[in-house]
C-alpha cells in the first residue's frame, strides 16, 4: 500500500505519458484484482491470463493503444501469483472465494 495515496498499489510513477501507460479506467480493476482477488473485466481478465488474440478482440480503442504499458505494468507491479496464465488467474479468484469471512449469526 502507498502510504502516500492510500492505494493499495503504488501509482507514483504513473503518469499518462510516463513509464506505464496503463489508462485511468483500468486502475480500479487492477488494485482489486490484486488486494482484494476481485475478478476484473474480459479485457483485464484475458490479459492477466496470457492470452493475447482474446485481449486484442476485446481491448477499446484506449486499451489496445495502451496494450504493452498494461502489460509491462502488470509484469513488473504486479503479485506474480496473480497473473500468466488461466490457471493461475483462477487459483487467485479461487483464493478469495475460500477464505471470505462468512457474517456470524448472533
């Protein structure tokens, strides 16, 4: 976490222009994906799996501009366990799925 912004990922050497070129849009999905184990979009989902032909079909116009600074930001900042391929995208959504804390009745 930045201790700066209080994001669970450290955004400070994001700028539009600068060393990732990784869209506003996505930011969300990425921190949850990588905090929260919260599955993201088709898009970010078929880039965290590898798995380039579906990320180019289903990337917007901002997103396949952006396709290799998402990509390099993903592979240099994010959890390695979180990303590479199908297997270990769903062993990270899995993660969140058996350790949710289930609400105690009273």
């Amino acid at each position: 976490m930045n201790p700066k912004t209080g994001n669970r990922l450290d955004w400070t050497d994001y700028t539009a222009v600068g060393e990732y070129h990784v869209p506003a849009t996505l930011r969300n999905g990425l921190e949850l994906w990588a905090a929260e184990h919260i599955m993201p979009g088709d898009f970010l989902r078929s880039v965290l799996e590898n798995n380039l032909s579906e990320a180019v079909v289903r990337a917007d116009r901002v997103n396949r501009y952006c396709l290799f600074g998402i990509v390099n930001f993903i592979h240099n900042r994010m959890p390695p366990d979180c990303h590479g391929s199908k297997s270990k995208v769903k062993n990270w959504a899995a993660y969140r799925k058996y350790n949710q804390k289930t609400p105690q009745r009273v």
